[in-house]
C-alpha cells in the first residue's frame, strides 16, 4: 500500500513540544484503571508466559505484545485493552519471558525475534476460545515481533486473524542499535542498559559460569551488550546474527493480512530505515503511516481519555 501521506495524529499536546517529552511524559503521568485475570502458560519448551485477560465473552480479541522490558501493566497496553473492551473485544495482554515479575526457569530471555513463543500464545488463545477474530497490535519490540511473525508465516497465519497494527516498532535493528549510542539517546540507553544487566545478572546466578558478566563494566557501545549477552540468550552466535534473524524489516515482504505501521518522524529510537517506504509502496498489505509527531509510543492527545494510538489500532482493526 502507499505511503499514508497525511496522518490524523496532528500535534502533541503544547508543553510536549519535542520527541523526548513526548515519549517520557504519557508514561510517566498516565493511569488506567483495568482489572485483569492471569493465567500462566507452559510453553512447549518447559518454560511460561504469563497471560493477562480482560475476558467479556465476546468473539473478538485484540492481542497485545509489549515493548522491551515492558510487561502488560504499561499504560499503552492497559489503554489499548480498555478502549477495545469498551468497543465489543475481548484483550489479552502477554507476558514476555521474564516480564511479569517472575523470572523464567531456562537458559534464555525473550528478543525482537521471538517468533515461537508469540505463535504459542496464539494458537492457545484460539484453542481456549474460538475467536471468530483475532486482531494483533505490538508496541516497539512487540511491534516488530509481531510483524515478523506475520512475515514468516504469510498466508498460513491462523484465519481468525485479520488486521494487526505496530506502533515505534524498530524493524531494522543494527541501525536502531547504533542509534541508540547517539548522545541524545542516553537516557533511553541508560535505563535500558539498567534493566537488562539486572536480568543477565539473574540468569548467571541462575545457570553458573555460561555468562561472563564481568563484560558488563567494559560496554560502551550497545552493539558490544548485544554481543557478549543478547546473541548467546537468545542461541545466535553473534550480534550480526541476532540483528539479521530479529529484524522485522527482512520478513515483512511475505505479511499477507492488512498490516499498519504507525513510527512517528520525531520518534527519538528508531532511524529511518524502520520505516521501509520502499517496501510499503509496492507491498498490498503494508500499510506505512509517519506521523510529524508522536515520540516512541506517545501519541498523546489533548483533554482525551484515550491516546491516538489507541482510537487509531480500533479504527483500522474495525475496518471492512
């Protein structure tokens, strides 16, 4: 499909006048209130995910993935469940391995590129409830694992599924990672740095001597984090691997449902090569859309309940 050439997501909100503030503040300030019900999966493998229900008995779901080191309690997740629940869906919100506040039992840590556990949540949904209508919406990293997955599995995706819908997704992740070492992105690098040593502490404890955490006090570059800890958690043999098989950009050629990608042009994570203009300009299904505004996952409104975001996946899921 062709490039959307004018969003309906105009301006942020004025005292968010740049792409920081409007990726920091809706998530710092922001509550919703939304009760859900957990069930964990065991996964095939020996390990589980933790799933979160928003269960009204209807026939729709809108499944959603999170971002990294996010977990269903996020607000653009808990938004996205409550706008859809109050418009005739069912949500489930998922746990990525180690996201829910309890670390997962193997050798290994959810990626960009886990396809295998997201078609697990997936296919157990479909089993428990018979959805006549499944619609997929991911945020950042959950953006892009979705998108891939669609990709790889193209026309053979289970039927109930219909339309998806990824916002700030990172599809092309060497560039995304060496962006990251930007100076104007060392807060994002800091907590993320932060965050993910905490897990990779976790697991060498938990599995003594397969890690070298004394690599973690030489990083400078987040390259050299995917190197020595993301490739060998995730079973690739190097980072050039991981960012090669993670990328949603390489599959997003096979993605055979209607698919929208929301990466706002201020985003202060993603370069431009995670929003493939080229491919969308002659893909049938990929629908591109870039925002003036918007941050990573902002998209924040003005004396609104509800994100842009948010009314946007609902108006595109809804669609004929």
């Amino acid at each position: 499909m062709p490039l959307i050439q004018q969003s309906s997501y105009r301006r942020a909100p004025l005292y968010q006048f740049n792409g920081h503030l409007q990726t920091i503040l809706p998530g710092t300030f922001r509550k919703v209130a939304l009760v859900y019900e957990r069930e964990r999966l065991e996964l095939a493998d020996g390990d589980f995910v933790d799933l979160d229900w928003v269960d009204k008995g209807r026939r729709r779901l809108v499944l959603l993935t999170h971002g990294l080191e996010g977990n269903a309690e996020r607000h653009y997740m808990k938004g996205m469940a409550k706008l859809f629940t109050e418009n005739g869906w069912d949500a489930l919100a998922w746990n990525c391995r180690s996201c829910s506040g309890e670390m997962n039992r193997h050798f290994r840590l959810y990626h960009h590129g886990e396809i295998g556990d997201f078609n697990e949540v997936i296919q157990h949904a479909l089993r428990l409830k018979n959805y006549e209508q499944v619609a997929l919406v991911g945020f950042s990293m959950g953006g892009n694992i979705m998108m891939k997955y669609l990709g790889v599995h193209g026309k053979y995706v289970p039927e109930p599924i219909k339309k998806a819908v990824a916002f700030s997704s990172p599809t092309d992740l060497e560039s995304g990672a060496a962006w990251l070492d930007h100076p104007s992105n060392r807060l994002y690098k800091k907590r993320f740095l932060t965050k993910l040593s905490a897990k990779v502490l976790a697991k060498a404890a938990q599995f003594p001597g397969k890690l070298n955490t004394s690599k973690l006090a030489s990083i400078t570059v987040w390259r050299d984090f995917d190197e020595y800890f993301s490739a060998p958690l995730c079973g690739y043999q190097n980072a050039a691997e991981f960012y090669q098989d993670a990328s949603a950009r390489n599959f997003m050629q096979g993605i055979a449902i209607p698919t929208l990608l929301v990466n706002a042009q201020n985003d202060p994570i993603l370069t431009p090569r995670c929003s493939p203009v080229d491919l969308s300009d002659k893909h049938r299904f990929l629908h591109l859309e870039i925002p003036l505004q918007g941050g990573h996952v902002g998209f924040e409104l003005r004396n609104k309940p509800y994100m842009w975001s948010e009314y946007r996946a609902l108006e595109f899921c809804s669609e004929d």
